[in-house]
C-alpha cells in the first residue's frame, strides 16, 4: 500500500520549494536596504545613541544690598539621581534609596513615579536633594554595588539673612508639574523664583545652561567628555536696601506686627522694606514639607505676607495730607479759615466724634493738620464731597500699584460713589463722606503707597516708581496737583506737629535735623462708647487701631522717608512714633 | 518493536541534523552577546546563554526520543493528544494564573510549562492525520471540518491573551491546507474572501495590540514607548552595514538600548554584530534547514508523513518569516520568537522535537514495505 501512496501533491512541494526562495529574497533584500543602502544612516544614529548631552547648570545671579553684603547666594548641594535603564530591580533601588536618606519608601516611590515621564531613557532623574555630607558619603561607599545611581551636583540658594529680608527676596523653588510643562527649557529638579524679587527678576538671574557631551563606548566606559556650550551665569542684581539698616528697623518693631519704609524722596529708591512677622524664605528652597507649610498658611500673623506692599489699611488721620490740599485746590477753604472743634460734629442724628474729646477749639488748617483735629475735616469733607476727595487722592497715585519690582501688589481702594453703588448697590451716605475726610470707613492705603506720597511732598511733587535695584534711573510716575503754596501748607503743618507745642509727633524730634510727621489712628472697628474711654493697653488686641507714622527728615544732603506702620498698636504718635525715631536716629548717625 | 534496521542510519537526513546543531550553536553564541549587561565597571553577562545550553541539551535527548519509534504510530495517538491540549487549554483559562497579564503557563514542581506548545504539537499531528486520509483535493464540508476542529483549541489559545501563537497555528495549518490543495472553487472563494474578512479582525483586538499594528505603521508616533523597540532594533541591524561590528561589539546591544534583545529581537543583536554577510549566511543556514523539511516531506513514503513534514516546516517557515519581518520592519511587533536564537526553554525544546518526527520520517522513507 506504502506505494500506492506516493504523494499525489507535487504542487505542494512545489509550493513549499518557492516560500523558502521567497523567504530568502524577502528578508536578503529588506538586510540590504537596512544595512547597506541605508547602513551608514543607522550607523550615525547608533552613535547618538552613545553620545549623552547633560546639561550644565549656570550659577543663578547673587543679590547683595546697597553695601555689597549678599543676600542670596548659592552653596552646592548633592542630589541622588537614578537611571532606570541602568537598574535591574527599581523597586529594590529605591528601598535602597529610601533606607540611605531616610525619605520614606512611599515618597521616593512617588517622586519615581511623577518623574518618570519628564525623563527620557537613560537619562539622570533627580530623586532626592540636598543629601547631607553624613549621607552623601555613605552612598558613595556603595555606589558601586548600585549601577543606577547617580550623584549630582545642584546649586542650592541659600538666603543668610533669612527673615529679615525674606519678603523683598522671595524665593527659588523647584519648579512644579505646571511651570515644567509650561517651559520646555526647564527640568525635574530645576529651581526657579517663586517670590519677591527672585520671582519678578527670575529672568535675568537663572541664567542659561550649558551643554556637557559625554560619549561612551559599547561597555559604558566614558571615552569624552566635552563641554558644547558653557553656561551663561545669570545676572547679579545688587539693590538700594541697606542691609544694617533693615535690620535695625526690623530690631525696633520688637515684637509687633507690622511695618517699615525708608525711601529716598529724590530717587525713589527704597533703603529698608520691613514687614513683620516674616518667614525663613531657605526653607522652601529644600522643599518645605506639607506641615510647615500648612503652619505657614494658617498662622493668624500670615507671616508670608508683605505687609508693606501686599497688605492695605485704612489711612486714618495720614489721610489729612490728601485731604488739605485738595480743599485748598478746590477752593473750598482758604488756609486762615477757622472752624470751630467742639469736639463732635452732628450731621442729621449722629455724632462724629474727634479724637479729643474736649475739642480742639478754632483751628485754622495749620493747626488742624498738626493737631489732627477730626472736626476740622469733617467740615472741609463736607463742603468738597466724597467725589471730589476721591478723584484728587488717585492723582497722588492711592487706588493703584506703585509699580514696585515685586509681585502681587495689592492698589488700594479708594471709594466713590459710582464704587459704592457697584460694590454694594447702595447709594454713598452723607457721613461716609465725613469718615472718608479723616481716612477710615471704606478707605485703604498699603504703607508703600503713603511712602511714595510722601515723598513727592519732599521733593517738589514728583510721585517715583518706588525701586529695589540699584543705580535705576528714577521713573516719573505722575505729577501731583499741587501749587507751591498748597506743599509749603502741608509740608510747614507737619514739620509744627513735630516742633510745636500740641504737635501730634513730637517723639520724632531730633537735634540737628528736619523733621515732619503726621500720625495716623486707623480704626479696625468702630468702638463702643464705653471701650472708648479705656487707655489702648486694655482694648482686646484685635479690636486695637493701627498706627501709623508717615514722616521725613533732612539732615545736610540726606532726606529720608520714613513710614511706620504697626497693626493694632493703638494711637500713631506712641506706637509707631519711637521706632520712626530710632529710623532717622540710625540714618542720622552714620554720617 | 521492530529489529534495528541499518538502513534507518543511512536514510536518516544528516544535513538536517547538522543544519539544526549549526543553528543552535549560533544562537547561543549570539545570546552570550546578548546576555552581557553593561555596569559602571563594565560588562557583565548574565545567565541566558548558559540556560538554553540546559535547554538544547534536553531538546537533544528529546529530539531522539522523537526518533527512536515508528512515527505512524502517532496516527493512532492524535486524537488523544488533540484531547489532552484542550483539556489543558480549558483548566488554564478558567484555573490559571495570571503572569505578566496573561494565563499562558501551568506550573509544575520545578517548571512551568505552556500547554501552548503541546497544543501546536497536537493540531499539527491532528491535522497531518486528517489530510493524509483524503484522497482528492480539499472540498467545502472537508475543509469546514478541519477549521472547526482547528479553531477550538485555538481561540482558547488567543483568549489567553496569545495572540502571536494563535495566528502562528492558524498559518502553519493554512500552508498544511494549500499543500493539500484545494478544489477550484473553494481555492478562489477564499482568495477573495479572507482579505476581505480581515479589517473586521480589528475589532477582536486588545488595545496593545491595535497600539502595536499603529505603531508599527508609525513608529515615531511613541519613539519612547513601544515605537521604541522597532526604531532601537532598526538602528541596530542598520548599524551592522557589511561586516558587523564584532562579537560583543555591538553598541546598541551592549548598552541595553535594545529591549527584549535575548527573546523575540535577538536577531538585532545578531545583525548589529555580524553585519550584513552575517545575516545573509544566518538566512542561508535557515533555509537550506527548511530545505531538507522540505526534501522530508517530498521523499516520504506515505501521506502522514509527508503532511507531518510539512506542518512542521511551516511551524519554522512561519516564525522565521515574522521573526524577521518584524524586527525588520515588515510587520507589526508580535510576540514571536526566531527559532534556535531566541532564548527560551519551551521553545527550544519543541523546535527539537519536531526536528526529531521530521527525522523520523526520513529514517523511514524507504522501509516498511509491509505496511
């Protein structure tokens, strides 16, 4: 039968016979197109492969104050980084990583995990930072046994002088998953400004990285190692704040919430920027850890705030200097017409009162101003209207930013009654014009605000861009509506309340020096009548005015701005009148 | 069983033997290479080639064992074998365990073993019986019949999820088919009608594998994900040019840019390092192998094994064909492995085993005149 059998398919073996040809011509031809016709092609990007480009990180620029001492400065820091196409086990590695630096297993696995993505194959990816030395030379020890490890040098900033000038400095962070996305050029790990000038100047100091080119043969040995592009350090940024100073004004709020100015009226230039309480801006450069944050976030003293800037009070009798001359500008009085202060003032059914209870008696503006009798304006309030005190206060730059090179700038709020009707759909009663008139009620100023004006006062009615940076040109931001004689009422009024008898800022006088100043009491809440005859000491601190001091001095070829604001201090002239004092006596002393 | 015949040594095909152990010696030449793993200190090389020494030894002794009885006793066995994949097949689908996503491997004591492979096996046989017992060419209700019993095992196997494997039973049995022959008509209904039932294929696939098909139409669409391997592979073979790179030169293979490179992108390796003459003469080796399947099948005193060679040389003419296309760029990437080069235990061991029934068969070509 085996005979009988004989394949009867010779097509098929035919079939069979042909697939094999087909097979051999089929792939001989797709080798020869892979490794001939194109071979030198792959060849090339076989070699790319080998070559590893690291980017070189450029030193961020160094911020120092107005007497070169540095305020930022960079340290080197270590970090342990990973190549996953070099690790056999990952899971294993990063237990080994968590056991080195402590970091729990969860949170190394987790950084792995949101990195993974941003790096490419074989490449380093930050796993953890600032390694300490302790820790740094235990990995070193076992690198060897850990093919996929890595250690990396990465500038740290560092802020020596932490609290004291954390709020003009901001802070570096490391880039977070948005800000990654958002520019191409940064990578894991990169720090960039997040705050205060390292945010607004962020440009100008990082600087740009450069280009490392590492090639390495078939068993992973470096054979080069050239530098392509070198990096550019980013710019140093030297300010006009003078460090002891700062310091000085930070010693003397003590342990008030509040707020220092020192500006040069000529140039604009800002020589102190206290605000109280601060941060320690280093912590969030290591990465701030949720704790502390959320104890930042919920501290009643919001210690992140920049208070000078960022905060607005209402400007109490400070308010006085706007209101004066635009009465004068108006026409509504002249500077001899007397009122009488009987010490209230009724409009319909209420009392306002002024805050001597006695009153003050006939005051002409001179004397209102440097008594800072309330009843006085309560009367010139009323004849100009809230319209017209609102639209002169803008042009001396209340309501909007200063435009100071720091972010998040709060404008102010000066109301009208188009403000009023908007806000509250309301309209603007009488009496909160006569509130207006002595800076409370709607109204806030922030204490760089008061400064600036007060400084074009000083210098002949210039309003300057306040400026952090050293040797900018000064920019004229606006002109102020004001007639000589209408600065000589002003300026001679405040130069009596601290020369004069009766004068509200008498704590400023100082031998040898010019000093005006005008007090400010910013009511937080109206008080009841009973709590009104209580001293400061006993009202509950939170329902306590703030205090203000709005003053300058000269002294030969130096004229000062100086600007205390101290929340709930109570009345201006005893709270916030010494450490404007201790301001100028500083200034005055270096000479 | 029958006295020992000299004439089975003289008729045994000695090329085959020397064209398989030729193969394998170069495949685990090249997983030597492609065992190395690169540290800081330089390279080391893990244990690959050393196993599969392990595993071609035991598919030696079972290649022998394939050839030491009579193979048309298997005839009687094919039913029974058919029976046990299934069985294995259905316990793995509804008990199994799942490894990497899938249920392909029952474990044993000491090893685990894919009823895969034993499922190839019986289909192959199964299929090789069931030809050899039809006279004329393949009509309708023959063919349907075949198909059915052919797709059940099968679609478990797809279901694991293996979908490489599953396709590879279908075409290895569809090339035993066309051996066959078909009647006219059923020839020319089904050259019209499979490329048009293909498309609807999509729609059975998991999502990987449409993102490979994609892929594999685009790999820079995901030159970091799963375009990955086809772009790395490219470079590698490309990179070879004429003469290759050396032993254990090959950059892309040594610096692990190469995934996958000991299993189903071995040929890569094989490529960067022996260029273009290297490959031409690994494809030479290759096909002169399937030659003498070939030269099996056509020399066979009777049907069985003449279906039985030829089912095996589409077990092999199937995979290198993939295999190669596809780290070539010719197909998508399916999880296919190149026979004697790809690292793996169950594979060498099967590919052994059936060069042994195809030697079977040449040592029996010309005795039996009894029947």
């Amino acid at each position: 039968m085996a005979n009988g059998e004989q394949l009867n398919n010779k097509a098929g073996i035919t079939l069979m016979q042909l697939l094999v040809l087909g097979l051999f011509f089929l792939i001989a031809l797709r080798l020869w197109y892979f490794q001939i016709y194109n071979g030198q092609e792959y060849a090339r990007k076989a070699t790319d492969n080998l070559i590893q480009q690291q980017s070189i990180y450029a030193p961020r620029g160094l911020i120092r104050d107005r007497d070169g001492t540095i305020l930022a400065e960079n340290k080197p820091a270590y970090g342990l980084a990973i190549i996953r196409e070099d690790s056999r086990d990952i899971e294993a590695a990063l237990r080994q990583a968590s056991q080195w630096t402590e970091v729990p297993l969860q949170e190394v696995r987790e950084k792995f995990k949101a990195g993974k993505e941003r790096v490419k194959p074989f490449k380093r990816q930050l796993l953890i930072r600032n390694l300490d030395y302790q820790t740094l030379a235990e990995i070193e020890t076992h690198l060897m046994e850990w093919p996929e490890f890595r250690i990396i040098t990465l500038p740290l900033r560092h802020y020596p002088h932490g609290r004291v000038v954390s709020h003009i400095l901001g802070y570096v962070a490391q880039a977070d998953e948005k800000e990654l996305q958002n520019n191409p050029e940064l990578q894991l790990g990169d720090t960039i400004g997040k705050q205060g000038l390292e945010l607004s100047f962020q440009e100008a100091l990082r600087g740009d990285k450069g280009l490392k080119q590492l090639e390495v043969n078939a068993q992973g040995r470096e054979l080069k190692n050239s530098i392509i592009e070198e990096p550019v350090p980013g710019k140093d940024l030297t300010l006009t704040i003078d460090l002891d100073l700062q310091q000085h004004a930070w010693e003397q709020l003590g342990n008030h919430t509040g707020v220092v100015v020192v500006l040069e009226p000529f140039s604009g230039d800002i020589q102190a920027l206290v605000s109280k309480p601060a941060y320690n801006n280093n912590l969030f450069v290591q990465g701030i850890d949720q704790e502390t944050w959320h104890g930042l976030l919920s501290d009643p003293d919001h210690p992140l705030q920049n208070r000078a800037i960022q905060s607005s009070y209402p400007p109490g009798s400070v308010f006085k200097l706007v209101v004066a001359p635009c009465a004068l500008n108006n026409g509504a009085v002249t500077p001899e017409k007397e009122f009488f202060c009987p010490g209230h003032y009724k409009l319909g059914r209420r009392v306002f009162r002024c805050w001597r209870k006695g009153g003050h008696g006939w005051m002409d503006m001179r004397e209102a101003i440097k008594q800072s009798c309330d009843v006085y304006f309560y009367k010139v309030g009323e004849k100009l209207g809230v319209d017209a005190i609102s639209a002169y206060a803008r042009k001396y730059g209340f309501n909007a930013k200063t435009g100071i090179n720091l972010p998040n700038e709060n404008p102010g709020l000066i109301p009208s009654k188009e403000w009023k009707l908007r806000r509250f759909g309301r309209r603007w009663q009488g009496g909160e014009t006569l509130n207006l008139s002595i800076g409370q009620g709607y109204t806030l100023v922030t204490p760089l605000q008061v400064a600036r004006h007060l400084g074009a006062l000083v210098n002949g009615g210039y309003l300057l861009k306040p400026n952090l940076i050293e040797d900018a040109e000064p920019t004229v931001q606006q002109e102020l509506p004001l007639k000589q004689s209408e600065r000589d009422m002003v300026i001679q009024s405040m130069l009596a309340a601290v020369e004069e008898p009766h004068g509200t800022c008498w704590r400023l006088r100082t031998k040898n020096a010019t000093v005006g100043g005008k007090t400010g009491t910013a009511q937080v809440v109206k008080l009841k009548e009973e709590d009104r005859e209580k001293e400061t000491e006993e009202i509950r601190y939170k329902f306590r005015d703030h205090a203000w001091m709005a003053s300058f001095a000269q002294q030969g070829k130096q004229t000062y701005v100086v600007v205390v604001l101290i929340e709930h201090g109570g009345h201006g002239s005893s709270a916030a009148g010494p450490v404007a004092k201790a301001v100028f006596d500083h200034l005055f002393s270096k000479e | 069983m029958a006295p020992f015949d000299r004439r089975l040594i003289s008729h045994l095909s000695w090329p085959l033997i020397l064209f398989t152990l030729v193969l394998f010696a170069l495949g685990v030449m090249n997983l030597y290479s492609a065992s190395s793993l690169r540290v800081e200190t330089g390279v080391t090389t893990i244990f690959f080639y050393k196993k599969q020494l392990v595993w071609g030894a035991v598919g030696f002794v079972v290649m022998f064992a394939c050839m030491v009885f009579d193979y048309r006793h298997l005839k009687s066995l094919v039913w029974t074998l058919y029976a046990l994949s299934v069985g294995l097949l259905a316990w793995l689908l509804l008990f199994g365990e799942q490894i990497y996503g899938a249920k392909r491997w029952i474990s044993l004591r000491y090893v685990s073993f894919q009823p895969t492979e034993l499922a190839k096996l019986s289909i192959l046989l199964l299929t090789a019986a069931y030809l050899s017992g039809i006279q004329e060419k393949l009509d309708w209700p023959r063919l349907c019949k075949l198909v059915a019993l052919v797709l059940v095992p099968t679609t478990m196997i797809i279901l694991q999820p293996d979908l490489g494997s599953g396709l590879n039973i279908l075409l290895i049995i569809f090339g035993m088919v066309l051996v066959k022959g078909l009647k006219k008509r059923v020839f020319l209904s089904l050259l019209v009608g499979l490329p048009l039932l293909a498309p609807s294929g999509w729609f059975f696939l998991h999502d990987y594998q449409k993102e490979r098909i994609l892929t594999f139409l685009n790999p820079e669409r995901d030159p970091l994900g799963s375009g990955y391997n086809i772009i790395q592979s490219q470079i590698a073979i490309g990179s070879g040019q004429m003469w290759g790179k050396g032993f254990l030169a090959g950059t892309q293979s040594q610096l692990r840019f190469l995934p996958e490179k000991h299993t189903d992108f071995v040929f890569a390796v094989f490529g960067e390092e022996w260029g273009f003459i290297g490959c031409l003469l690994l494809l030479s080796l290759f096909c002169i192998f399937l030659y003498q399947i070939v030269l099996t099948a056509q020399e066979s005193k009777d049907q069985f094994g003449a279906f039985l060679s030829a089912g095996v040389f589409f077990y092999f003419f199937w995979q290198i064909l993939i295999n190669m296309a596809m780290v070539l760029g010719l197909m998508p990437v399916v999880g296919i492995p190149l026979p004697f080069l790809s690292y793996g235990g169950s594979s060498t061991i099967i590919n052994f085993c059936l060069v042994g029934l195809v030697l079977n068969v040449s040592m029996r070509r010309f005795v039996f005149k009894r029947g």
